[in-house]
C-alpha cells in the first residue's frame, strides 16, 4: 500500500502539519499523482511524496472477505 502526503513546514525547520491525501495499491499510481500535484505548484513550505506502507496485505484480504 502506498500513501500520498503532504508535509507543511513552520517556522523555523519545524514540521507543522502531516496530511494523506490518498491511498493506493500500486506505487506508480501514487507517483502520478505527485507528479501531477507539482506540475500545478506547491507553496515553498510543502513537501509531496508517496510513502510504502509494508504489512497491510493481511488486513487487505480479511477486508474483502469481510473477516475483519
């Protein structure tokens, strides 16, 4: 799983803020979406980037079975 999140920086070198902005299955898609959010710009005090999230298969499959 991969999570697409924005961080917002303070004042000075100082993390304000963490946001996800979205989930996904496959780290390509997540990057697509990056690079489309900075193509549309971003202010100077945010960092994009997709992160892997490792270990989520096995609630993944329970969800769809609907065991969890």
């Amino acid at each position: 799983m991969w999570i697409l999140l924005v961080i917002i920086l303070g004042q000075p070198y100082q993390v304000e803020r963490i946001e996800i902005l979205e989930f996904f299955q496959r780290e390509v898609k997540c990057n697509s979406e990056r690079d489309r959010a900075v193509t549309l710009g971003l202010p100077k005090n945010m960092n994009i980037g997709c992160l892997q999230i490792k270990g989520t298969g096995l609630a993944d499959d329970r969800r769809k079975n609907r065991t969890l």
